[in-house]
C-alpha cells in the first residue's frame, strides 16, 4: 500500500527477510468460544480475551467433541491444536493524517457517494479503491462497453475515504531472476518480470495519452539500488547476466563506491555500490488512481459509481441458486426490467443497506481476510508446515461454514444448499502440493514520512528514487513545489521515505492492520536514516547534544509522517483469481461439494510491498475473468501473465 517497490534481495519466500517467524506467533490466535446470551449464536474470541465486537455464529455451524474444549475446528484430531491467525479487522476510521490523501486539493473523491442514495443493484461489486479496485473497474468499463444490451453496471464500495496512499512507479528489472528460476522455471521467472513491465508501461501510456503528466506530478527521473556487500552485487550481476540470456530489458548503469559519492553524495563511510535503472517513474499515486476512476465513469457505456465510507461487513448468498424464467445471470444486464435485487447471486451488507450483485471483487489487499478469514493463514509456529497442511488442517462442513464468517444467510433468509453447479471454467490443477492461500495474506503496517533536505533545490545532489538496500528503505524527491510563484519564495525538495521496519519492536508491524498510529521505534530510525546516508544534505534528528556527537538542529525538516496498511503472502507474490477455499482445509469429500461456493468471487490481493508496478496488471486479469464469464466467451491467460500468481496454482 504504501510503497511500489520491495528491494529486489526480498524477492523471495519471507524466510529471506526474516519475516516467517513475525508471521506466527507474535499475532497467531487459536480460537475458542464463548456462549452470548442468545442461544442461537456464538461468540468468537480470542484465547483469553473477548473480542470487542464479538462475531455471531449460528451455533449449527459448530460441532463438539466429547469432553474438549468447543472449537471453530472441531475436525482437528484429538491432540493437535490447529491455528489461524486471527483475521483482519475492517479499516480503521482514524487513520494517520498522509501527505498523498491529506494535502488541500490531493483528494477531491475522498468522500464520493458517503451520502444520499445507495446503490442497491450492480453486476459488479468491487471492494477497496485503491489501485486494484479502480484499475479493475477501468479495465471493465473498457471490455464491457458496448457488449450487452442495457448498460453494464459496476459499484466501488470504499470502507472510508477515497484510497492510495503511496507507492512507486517502478518495476523491478531483473534482480532475484536466478531465485525465481530455481523457484518456478524459467519461463515463471521471466513473466515476473514481464508483467511489471506490462503494468508500469500500460500505466505510462494512459499518462501520456490522457496528457496529464503534471496533474499526476509524473516524473521519470531513474533509481538507484545500492548494494550493502561484495555479495549482493555479485548476486546482482548474475542475476544481470541470466536476464540478458533470457531476453530480458536489463538496461542499467553499475556504479562503484566513488561514482555514489561523487554524484550524489553518499556516505563515503558505508563503502556501498550500487545500480541505475532509467525506466523508473514517480507521481502521486492518488492523483492517478482519480483520473482512471473519472475515465472509467465518462468513456464507457458502463455505469461505474463510487461509494466511500461504506464498509462491507458481510457477503451472503441471495439465492440458492439462480432460476428466474430458466435465465443466465451472467448475461442479464443490470437495467433488465425482469432482473431485481433478489435474484442477484450476492448480497453485499454495509451500515447503509445492502447490494445485490452477480460479481464480487475483492480488493481489499491486506484487510482480505475480514471477509474470507481462511486468508488469515494457517499459523505454522506450532509444527512441520508440511505435516501441519496435509494432515491437520482440514474443515468439516460445519468448520467451513464456520470459517467463512458468516457468510451463510441469516434464518429468515435461509435458503437451501445449492445443487451441484459445472465446474469452475478456470482449470484446476492436481490436488498436491499444498496451495499459496493455505498460509493466507498477512496486514503488516508501514511507516512513511515526508521530510525537507536541509540545502536548496540548486545544492541538492539527486532527483531519482532509491532502494536504499537491504530489503527496507525506500525514497525519492520531489522538487515540484519547491518554486512557489505566488510569495516568490524557493523552497528546498521534500523526500518521501518509508522503511525501517526492522527497528520496529520485533514482529516486523506483521499482523498490524491498525494505521491510526505510528510505532515511536520506526520514527526514531526514519529520521536517523537520510542524514546518515547524506552527510551535509540532510539535517540529524532533534535529540540531545549528550546523545550524538554532533549537534542537531531543533528543526529536522520533518512535516508529516504516517502508517499505512500492506499485504504480505509467504511467497511474495499476490493471488488473483477465482476466490477459493484451500483444499487443504477441506475434508477429502467436501473439496469438489464447496468448488462453487464462491461462484462469481474473485480476488486480487497480496502485493507484499510491491503493489504499484503489478496491481493494474492483476486487475485486468480478474475483469478479464469477469468478462469471459458474462459474454460467454473463453478466458485466455495473457502472456505476460505467472501461472503461480492464479488462485488455483500451487505451491512451488
């Protein structure tokens, strides 16, 4: 969420930053339950604690075993304790104040569609308006228009304002090539390449020809990636050399010790090298994420509507299943006079009232598992993960259902079960090795700050964006507003930096979905960094004389500082597709009864710090889906496109 680009050495599993131990037990819950006062529900708590909004689930969902404690998964074998982490909260209400949404004139939607009327029927619900979210809706609006009679209809619906807060606009060239390989294959790792570049490029192309490169501050000034050791960059250059081998654009620039000192200033203490890449971009992120939201709503015959703060707290079944007059949803437009509300497949729930809608799209990146809790992930801390999944982990029917968080309609509403439905048209492979989605989508916190160099525009030494190495900080400058015409005043560039998460505590901020605060540790080492990484261009941080040995100024140049939410999975790489329960946490004879359960879901989530050079990308591939589906048509995989990024791909 809040940055476009992991450094490349953190292209691999999270056993690489060290992050597989902050995704287990520093926020693992297993779950028990505790009886409310009705005696047709449940509450769900955690361990010790009650939850402060308690989940209500119908106590049929739920099984017991003869002298054991009543669990969620009562399936588990006598002896085994079987954890999720709990799932997701929604977001926040009371979010840090950001300099991309916060700025006077930076968001002009952010309370689009609040108030007044809701839209109570669409063929397409997204969840989430941050670059998923629109960019699916953009891609829809291009490939339904003119397709159906009767408009086609699409709905965002935002948990709070109008949503991006952050990232870069620059895809990763070639580095951890040779991991991928070794991963995958070699055409798996040359597509995760292939599709940043088709994302940022498609991005840069709507820029150029929509002519709004200063509405979006875009600039495309370059990055520099620096190398903390001798063999970081030999890793880099044979990395470089398979790229070449493979066809790759590695077009870059090598730089010694002397050529970052000289040029830009560096530290001269810290001995590092480093690369240029040129086709790297900046801009704000919001900006963009508006101007493709308004080409959606006024170059299309598809009726795209936003509504912000309207978070969705449920998704149950509208009927079980389709039959009006023996039609086919998925080609029933949304202004057909035979086609109400009721006879939609989904019924999306909000504080306002609720949707009807044939499609969902969840866009949520890492709040996914507030309404698909298996995404929380299995909490490996306890076991080998291997035996843990394979032979622990499974849901009965009742677990499932109780897993899915109510997504069973209410008594009143009670339908039955549905009959067996065709099977998905997306193919599945064998059962074996275990999915991606077994270990879920992990909310981790990140940590951004906008601070003033302490020289003029004139005196500073750099324009392009940095990775500053070693798997966690990340900057760049702007110099947009550094000539203000109006007082005739010049001021010095403001740098956007994000990072320093290893100082924040010991868990990483993995499992941390609250942004209404900052972690005091991570501040500390933001404002340590850039003075210590650019002698004399950046003033140190106000602490006391004693403490350092050269004085700091009282006026540091900070102006802003926030958190912001990310989505972490184990492999790095996100899920898109089809939403579907991990078979490994279905028994043997439910797999094939539960494969349509989610009929008509889809999901595009799990960036891992990386979401801007690949979400536009992913959400074309999920509206492509979408449209195969209402047109009839076949959905071909794009070229550019991983296999192991598809919900239904296993495990390497």
């Amino acid at each position: 969420m809040l940055r476009g680009i992991l450094p490349w050495s953190t292209y691999r599993p999270f056993t690489t930053l060290g992050l597989l131990l902050a995704l287990t037990a520093p926020f693992a819950s297993s779950y028990e339950l505790q009886e409310l006062s009705s005696p047709h529900c449940t509450s769900l708590a955690e361990s010790s604690e009650e939850l402060s909004q308690p989940t209500c689930i119908p106590n049929d969902y739920l099984s017991t075993s003869p002298g054991s404690v009543q669990t969620v998964f009562s399936s588990v074998p006598p002896g085994v304790s079987l954890k999720l982490h709990e799932r997701a909260s929604l977001p926040v209400q009371n979010s840090t104040k950001s300099f991309w949404l916060d700025t006077p004139g930076a968001n002009p939607l952010a309370e689009e569609g609040s108030e007044g009327e809701l839209t109570r029927d669409a063929d397409v619900c997204i969840i989430g308006s941050g670059i998923t979210g629109v960019s699916t809706s953009w891609h829809l609006s291009k490939m339904l228009n003119g397709r159906r009679e009767g408009d086609s209809s699409v709905v965002i619906l935002e948990a709070r304002r109008f949503w991006r807060n952050g990232g870069h606009l620059t895809r990763n060239p070639f580095l951890s090539l040779l991991h991928r390989q070794a991963t995958y294959n070699t055409s798996e790792a040359v597509k995760s390449f292939l599709i940043e570049q088709y994302s940022t490029s498609s991005l840069v192309d709507f820029i150029h020809d929509k002519g709004i490169e200063n509405a979006v501050d875009f600039v495309q000034e370059g990055l520099v990636t620096v190398f903390h050791t001798e063999d970081d960059e030999i890793q880099a250059r044979k990395d470089w050399a398979a790229a070449k081998e493979a066809g790759l654009d590695a077009e870059v620039t090598w730089l010694d010790n002397a050529d970052l000192v000289e040029h830009y200033g560096l530290n001269p203490e810290l001995n590092y090298t480093g690369l240029s890449t040129p086709d790297a971009h900046n801009l704000w992120p919001c900006k963009l994420v508006t101007h493709l939201l308004e080409d959606a709503q006024t170059s299309s015959d598809v009726h795209v509507s936003l509504h912000t703060n309207t978070p969705v707290t449920d998704i149950t079944r509208n009927y079980w299943p389709f039959d009006h007059q023996n039609q086919d949803e998925d080609n029933i437009s949304s202004s057909s006079t035979t086609l109400t509300t009721q006879h939609r497949r989904w019924k999306l729930h909000t504080p306002r009232g609720t949707i009807g809608c044939s499609y969902v799209v969840h866009a949520t990146n890492g709040y996914a598992s507030h309404l698909l809790p298996f995404l929380a992930g299995i909490d490996e801390s306890d076991s080998d993960s291997e035996s843990h999944l394979t032979s622990h982990s499974r849901l009965s029917p009742a677990d499932l259902d109780a897993a899915r968080g109510g997504g069973r309609p209410p008594p009143e509403e009670e339908h039955p079960l549905p009959e067996p439905q065709p099977p998905h048209p997306h193919p599945s492979p064998p059962p074996s090795p275990p999915s991606r989605g077994a270990y879920g989508i992990i909310p981790t916190r990140g940590q951004v700050g906008a601070v003033r160099a302490s020289v003029p525009p004139a005196e500073f030494k750099w324009r392009n964006a940095w990775d500053g190495g070693g798997g966690w900080e990340y900057f760049f400058p702007r110099f947009q507003d550094t000539n203000d015409v109006e007082t005739n005043t010049t001021k010095n560039p403001l740098i956007i930096l994000g990072g320093e998460r290893q100082h924040s505590g010991g868990n990483l901020e993995a499992g941390v979905a609250d942004d209404s605060s900052l972690n005091p540790l991570v501040s500390t080492a933001l404002r340590a960094f850039l003075p210590h990484f650019f002698p004399g261009q950046f003033s140190l941080p106000a602490v006391e004389e004693s403490d350092s040995k050269q004085a700091a100024s009282s006026n540091d140049g900070w102006e802003m500082e926030w958190t912001g939410i990310m989505a972490f999975t184990k492999d790095g790489d996100p899920l898109v597709g089809p939403v579907t329960v991990p078979e490994e946490l279905l028994t043997t004879g439910e797999v094939n009864a539960q494969a349509n359960y989610y009929e008509g879901q889809y999901i595009s989530a799990g960036y891992s710090g990386h979401g801007m050079p690949r979400a536009f990308a992913c959400a074309e591939v999920v509206a492509g889906m979408i449209k195969a589906r209402i047109t009839g048509e076949e959905w071909t995989k794009p070229d550019w496109l991983p296999e192991h990024y598809l919900t239904w791909a296993r495990r390497a």
